[in-house]
C-alpha cells in the first residue's frame, strides 16, 4: 500500500495540459506573456458602467510562468514540462515539481489551461 497524497502527485505529471481558447493570451518580444480575460456578465457590465472597470482585464505572468506558458501545447504532460524548467532554470526552478504541480492547479482553477 502506497502513500495516497505520494500517488496522486505522482499521477498529477502524467496530465497533459492545454491552454483554454476562453482567454487570448500573448508573448512579447521578451518572452512575457500577457493572458487576457474578458469581463462578461451582468456584474461586470454594471462594473464596467459604473466604476469604469476595464472590459478586459490583464493578468501579466512572472518569468518562470512566461517560460512554462507557452510549452503548454496539448502534446507535453506536466511531467515534460517540468524537464524543461529544470532544464532552462536548474535550481532556481526547485522544489520543481511541488512548485509546478501547484502552479498548474492555479492555472487550472482560473480556467486558463484545461487537461487532455
């Protein structure tokens, strides 16, 4: 019998993420990326109305996910992707996998990446 939490981090690399085509995202010539959300709905519609918010919002990512965003390509799981931090970033990407793991779960819960 295995460790539960052990196993489920272990099975979490195999996924292979995909960026959600809900938001626009871009890199500029720096290899910053920049995801675009647009604000819909009614509360957001009055927000925009009333206290001037933004119709799209930007959410600018840090180096290391401006690195990471773009290898999510529906083909390289988690796993891969981690190879390649490692490889690019070397310890300054470490603990790598914890880091990522909980990075790519970020992602997930904002809706910006989905799993295949």
């Amino acid at each position: 019998m295995g460790n539960k939490n052990k196993d489920k981090a272990e099975n979490y690399l195999d996924y292979i993420p995909v960026i959600s085509d809900k938001h626009r995202w871009e890199s500029d010539e720096k290899g910053n990326v920049t995801i675009f959300i647009e604000n819909k709905g009614v509360f957001n519609r009055l927000a925009q109305l009333i206290l001037k918010k933004p119709k799209v919002s930007q959410v600018h990512l840090e180096r290391l996910g401006s690195f990471i965003f773009p290898l999510i390509d529906g083909k390289k799981s988690v796993y891969d992707i981690g190879q390649k931090v490692k490889a690019q970033f070397g310890e300054e990407a470490e603990p790598l996998y914890p880091r990522l793991t909980k990075y790519m779960k970020m992602l997930h819960d904002y809706g910006f990446v989905e799993y295949s």
